[in-house]
C-alpha cells in the first residue's frame, strides 16, 4: 500500500505593520472585560509542509479592537503563546474593526491607507525563519479594498451557540 506524500503550501509572508511591539505578555486570553469587539475565539495548528504538527511555536499575536484602536503604549489585544505537541494554539480575542491609517513613507510623504479587519502573527519555530502574516475574517466588506488581504489567509468562521470560532491552520517551510 503506497503512502501519499502530502504538500502543503507555505502560509504567506504579510507585513508586521507599524504597531509590533516585542515584549507581550504569555497569554492566550487577549480580551480584557471592557475591549470594544465582538467575542472570538481562534484556534489552529501549526504544521510543517508535509502536515505534521511542529510542538514549541512561539505566536506573537496583536491587533486593535474592535473600535480601530490599538494599544501602543501596554498589552491591550497582545499575548503570546506555544504550541503544544499537536501544534495547537487558542487565542481568545475580538473581532478587530477595519480602519483608514495614514502612513508617513522614508521621504516623509503621507499615504492613506486602508485595512480590512485582521489579526497580526508572528511566528518563530525552532530551525525556522520568523513569519509575520495576518489572518482575515471572511465577509468583511473591505476585504476587495485592501492591497494585504488574501484567501490564503482567512479564517474559516464556525458559529454555534453563540459563540464565534475561527480556525487557522499555519504551514511553516
């Protein structure tokens, strides 16, 4: 009986943005009690291109509320994590707003940029470069608007009861 060799593309590389900050606190609960969103919880698996389950991933995840504001300054809406031994994270958060961002290019001209609603990963393997990328929520009515935002990188939304998940899954090279 032959074994099929599964080949998964490499989740995609995306800008880390002008809001990173090193420094977040271990968490998977992001959400305080007053942070403006609606209620999410994010679940995926970090894998390697053949599927299988890479244990010890550090996630660096951030994003603003759903009011368009980030916090700078603390760790509102930042935390990061590990995988466990099944390559499995669980983030507790808010469905993040879209937003108009004027960006100031090295020449010093001002752009206006806009962003559809996505939540910013980095992600650091043991034996791997870093990957930054962003996950988007499907439906969002600016998603055609943003030059980011792709397919490849949308949550599947699962909503029962109530409660809103999104599932990911990250394919690390």
């Amino acid at each position: 009986m032959a074994t099929e060799i599964v080949s998964l593309d490499p989740t995609r590389t995306q800008t880390e943005g002008p809001s990173w900050r090193p420094g977040s606190k271990e968490r998977s609960n992001v959400r305080e009690p007053d942070t403006k969103g609606e209620p999410i919880t994010v679940v995926g698996r970090v894998v390697n291109v053949r599927g299988r389950p890479i244990e010890g991933v550090w996630l660096d995840f951030w994003q603003c509320d759903g009011g368009a504001s980030y916090d700078v300054d603390g760790n509102r809406l930042r935390g990061h994590q590990w995988t466990d031994a099944e390559g499995r994270f669980l983030l507790e958060t808010v469905v993040p707003s879209e937003y108009d961002d004027d960006l100031t290019n090295a020449d010093g001209e001002v752009h206006r940029v806009y962003r559809t609603s996505h939540i910013h990963v980095k992600i650091k393997a043991p034996r791997r470069r870093t990957l930054t990328t962003q996950l988007y929520f499907p439906g969002a009515p600016g998603n055609s608007r943003d030059h980011d935002y792709g397919d490849d990188c949308l949550l599947e939304i699962e909503e029962t009861a109530g409660n809103k998940v999104g599932h990911f899954t990250v394919v690390l090279p």
